[in-house]
C-alpha cells in the first residue's frame, strides 16, 4: 500500500463548473434539480442519496463540534489527504487543486478514514474504530500511523471500470477532509477564477 504525504488536502473538481462547490449548501429541491441537470442518470434513487448525504454532513458536523470543531459553513467542501488516483477519474475536465494543511484553521476541518459514505454505513462496519466515527487532523495523522491507508482499489469512474466483488461505494478509498469554512478556499478560488 502506497504512502502519501500528510501535508497536503487535494481538491478534484470539473473545470467547466469551477472548485469548492457543494451541493448540500442548496436547499434539498435546488440539489436534486441539480443532480438533474448534471445529468446523473446512474443514481437510482436521488431522493434517497440527497437525504442520507445531508443526514451523513449533519452527523459529521456535530461529531466535530463535539471534539472540539468549529465549523462555519453548514456544509463541507471535499478534499482528500494526500492524493488520489481514483478521484481524477471523476471529472471530464478535471481540476485539482493542491493546498498546505498548515494553512488551514484545523478546528475547521474534519477528517474521516475513508469516504464519509461508506464510513457512515452501518451496514458496512466491521467493527474497525473508524467506522461512523469523525477525526481531528492530529488524530486522523495517529489513525494513518496506526493502520497505513484505507483500501483504495484501482478503477475509472468515466468509463465505469471497477473493482469485482463489491459496488464501488463500499471500499474506503482514501482519506476524506471536511473544510468547514472558506477562508483558505476563497483564495484559491479567487487564483482559480484568474486563470
């Protein structure tokens, strides 16, 4: 299993719409026409994964106030620890954007071994201390220590390769950041929106 940097939160986004965007910062209506529009046809049932998205950002949210979080945004904008293969198949026109972690307010960003999807499904816990559970910087940093990285099977989400055995959603896959505020995010944007 590869090791990867800990000093730095990736952001892969389509170039076409622009980076930090979230989708729960809509209201649930304005999301869904959303989804709509982006025409994500695989979803089978997108009322299904707007409310269990929301339910999952609302648990980590709280989970991180209670460890001593601050957050100011009511949603999270997606990063990852360290870089990650995976993700740049997302996007037909993929951005990244690469960002210190010593330049965040780390009571704003929450951490969760692996995608908050599958680390908030119960039916996928097997009994690990990670699952359903929410971490620090320095403790997500003792977590990697402790364990290496999550599993992070090869696959291309654009021509829709992915692993045998198990639906995509259900491994780990990396490191998932949560940034609970715009601080940082508005400079790279602004750099971004200069291009």
């Amino acid at each position: 299993m590869k090791a990867f940097s800990v000093k730095y939160l990736y952001h892969y986004f389509d170039r076409t719409r622009g980076p930090f965007r979230s989708l729960t910062a809509l209201p649930f209506g304005k999301a869904k026409a959303l989804l709509r529009k982006l025409r994500y046809d695989d979803l089978p049932d997108p009322n299904w994964f707007l409310t269990r998205r929301y339910a999952d950002e609302k648990a980590v949210r709280e989970r991180f106030i209670a460890i001593g979080g601050k957050p100011v945004r009511t949603a999270p904008i997606y990063c990852t620890l360290g870089p990650n293969e995976g993700m740049k198949t997302w996007f037909d026109h993929l951005g990244i954007i690469k960002i210190p972690i010593g330049e965040f307010d780390l009571d704003t960003v929450s951490f969760t071994y692996g995608d908050m999807f599958a680390v908030f499904n119960p039916a996928l816990d097997t009994g690990e201390e990670w699952w359903g559970k929410v971490y620090r910087y320095e403790e997500i940093t003792a977590l990697i220590s402790a364990y290496g990285w999550p599993e992070n099977p090869v696959y291309d989400m654009k021509n829709r390769v992915f692993p045998k055995g198990r639906p995509i959603n259900q491994y780990l896959k990396y490191i998932e950041a949560q940034v609970w505020s715009d601080e940082v995010l508005d400079r790279y944007r602004t750099q971004y929106q200069s291009k």
